[in-house]
C-alpha cells in the first residue's frame, strides 16, 4: 500500500525515509518541498536524488482533492469544490472519536456509511488589498446543525484528514501564485467543526504555523467553533495554536439552543466559564461571532445581554455577521438593527465590528456552503501542476 506524504509532519517524514534506509534529513527535503515550495509531483522534488524519487514514485504518493468546479464571484472571491478520494483509501482516516458520532446521530444528520463513500467539501479564496484569506473546510459536511447554516443541511459525511485540509490552502495559493498579496490568513470556518476533528486539524495547523512549512503566523489563522467546551479545554493545552473564535449567535441559552442544539450539551454558563479560563497570549483577543437573524436575536436588548454575558472576560471582540440568504426560514437583519445592536455593545465597552461575507453572489459566504452547483461557467486557472 502506497503511503501517503501530504499531511505528514516533518518527524513523521523523516522516521518515512530512515525506514526506507535514506538517511532522516531527506524527509525534511520532502517536507519542505511539499510546503514552502508547494511542489506536488515526486519526480519534480530535484534535490532528492533519481533513485530515490524512482523508489517513492513506486511507494509513496501525493494525493490533491479534484477541483470538480470553480466558482467565481464579482467581488473577486472563488468558491472551489473539490471531490475527495473514498475514505477507505489508507489517508489516516478517523472518527476522532465517539463524539462526533454522538451529534451526528442525535441530530438525525449522519449520512449512511459515510466513512465509505466519496466526499465533497468546498474553500473559499478571498483576495483583497495587502493580503488573501482562505477560508477552509475540516469536515465534509457537519453534525452539529446550527439551524441558520445550509452546511447543516449536509449532515455530516466524514472528517477530514490533514493532507486534504492542508490541500485546500496549498491548491489556492499555488493556482493564484501569480498575484499573491504578501499576508495570507486562514479560517477554520468552512464545513464542519473543527473540535470534532481534532488530531487531524491540529496536525494541519501546526504545519500552517511552522516557519519551515506553510509559515503563516498564528495571529493570521483563525479557529472557529460552535463551542465544544473540551475541545477549546484541549486547544488550550496546545502550545503551537491557532486563534480562537467562538459562534455565539445567541444572548441566552433559551434562544441559543432553538438556534444551535450544542447549547443543550454546552450551555452558556459552562462555555463561558471556559472561555473565561482560556489562555490568551499577550496579542491576542477572543472573537465572539454573532450572526444577526432578523426579528430572532438582533434586539437592542439581546445586545444588552451579550455585554452581560462577555462581561467577566478580558480582550474580548465581536463580529457582527449579517445573515447570509439561503433555503432556510430566517430573514436578513436590517442595517439600521445592526447598527443599533454595534452602538450598544460599544458603548458598554465591548469592541463591535460589522463583517459583511465575501462571495455571496456564488453561495460562498458564511454559512452557505452546502456543495450547491451554480449554473454559471466555472472560472478557469491553470493547473498547478
């Protein structure tokens, strides 16, 4: 069986190599290439020697998702859908144990033999001036089901691994390589929850961080969570870590678990106090993400209530996201609520900012992505092989 080598760490490349007799630093050649140099062909790996890229083009592999379509919005954004390879296939494919199992079959949303079939999952790539954000997927669809985000609607399908997490940075970056800003940033907010996949996100994020592999610092990649209390205990422990940001939605726990059913499992009490208990760096802050619902949680009161809420913990912000239209019963926020709702929170001294989603027009905002085709001729680029 060939083994896999995207995903892999750079210890994890090396203990490859001293098995297969090469000496170890050889698989910090291969580590480097596959990362800094996004080189994602073996025989295109030149400082290896001709036998030894002979000997892995028979033993080894570098598996990239199928960019099945692109999408291409007017504001510059690119919606990509990539087909995954069947989970069966030996890419260190898990469960990450039984509580991703537990949400997706409480909720109804477990696709039958999902660690069997073939997955989609989509990425974003989002160019604006001085820098490019990629926003990526963890899981191939979601248990969790937030009730406003079309990703619910997909149930969950599989985890993903770090190669195919890792891949939807390096497709990106390698296709619009031409026109790079000099800062990118990346957001742990597409398909999934990336607390449910823990390992495998982690493994991909710590090679994001390293200078020697992706070498994109840790105040530029973002983890966005519905709030798995343990997993944001765990991500604490970490000491190589990306920013965390918590999906809050809600002022209290009667109108939070009719919006996001983890709530009955994490009530706010319990996810604040581990927010409260959450170690922050000395630049750091810790993002609340509030999607605002028309006539559901946009109340001046509700804004009221969340300065109560975050009031005992310290560097704190909020992101104001306006709904993002879909096949679900919700109505977009009016500006004029929004703007309220900002005033009141800073004006009782919590930093408010109103973030309007990129790629709307192509269903690749927030919440949106449910693997929906969109009639439109796909853009093109080329190919980064």
């Amino acid at each position: 069986m060939m083994t896999e080598l995207l995903g892999k760490s750079k210890e994890e490349l090396r203990e490859f190599c001293a098995a297969l007799g090469e000496p170890p630093f050889r698989g910090a050649q291969i580590y480097h290439a596959l990362y800094s140099e996004r080189q994602f062909e073996v025989a295109r790996i030149t400082n290896l020697p001709a036998a030894l890229r002979e000997r892995l083009s028979k033993e080894a592999r570098i598996t990239l998702p199928e960019v099945k379509q692109r999408f291409a919005s007017t504001d510059g954004s690119v919606r990509y859908l990539f087909g995954l390879e069947d989970a069966n296939q030996d890419k260190g494919c898990n469960t990450e144990g039984a509580e991703t199992a537990e949400f997706a079959e409480k909720n109804g949303k477990e696709r039958a033999g999902r660690w069997q079939k073939p997955a989609s999952v989509e990425a974003v790539f989002m160019p604006s001036e001085g820098r490019q954000t990629i926003c990526i997927s963890t899981q191939a669809g979601c248990a969790v089901d937030c009730h406003f985000c079309l990703t619910a609607q997909l149930g969950l399908i599989r985890n993903l691994t770090a190669g195919e997490i890792l891949a939807q940075v390096l497709l990106p970056l390698e296709e619009h390589k031409a026109q790079l800003a000099p800062q990118t940033n990346i957001v742990l907010m597409g398909q999934g929850e990336p607390l449910l996949n823990f390992e495998p996100v982690m493994a991909a994020v710590r090679i994001m961080l390293d200078p020697e592999g992706l070498g994109i610092s840790p105040k530029h990649v973002t983890l966005s969570t519905s709030g798995i209390v343990p997993g944001i205990e765990r991500l604490a422990q970490e000491k190589v870590r990306p920013k965390l940001a918590i999906s809050l939605n809600a002022s209290n726990d009667e109108q939070r678990d009719a919006l996001m059913p983890i709530n009955r499992k994490y009530p706010l009490s319990v996810l604040m106090n581990a927010c409260k208990e959450y170690p922050l760096r000395t630049w750091e802050h810790l993002t609340f993400e509030y999607v605002m619902l028309g006539g559901i949680n946009d109340a001046a009161e509700d804004a009221r209530r969340v300065v109560r809420l975050l009031a005992p913990l310290k560097n704190v912000k909020v992101n104001l996201i306006p709904w993002n239209p879909g096949e679900l019963p919700y109505r977009e926020s009016s500006p004029e609520r929004i703007e309220e709702f900002r005033r009141v929170l800073v004006e009782r001294g919590v930093p408010a900012f109103v973030r309007y989603s990129r790629g709307r027009d192509v269903m690749a905002a927030c919440g949106q992505l449910a693997l929906l085709q969109i009639d439109d001729a796909p853009v093109s680029f080329a190919s980064p092989q």
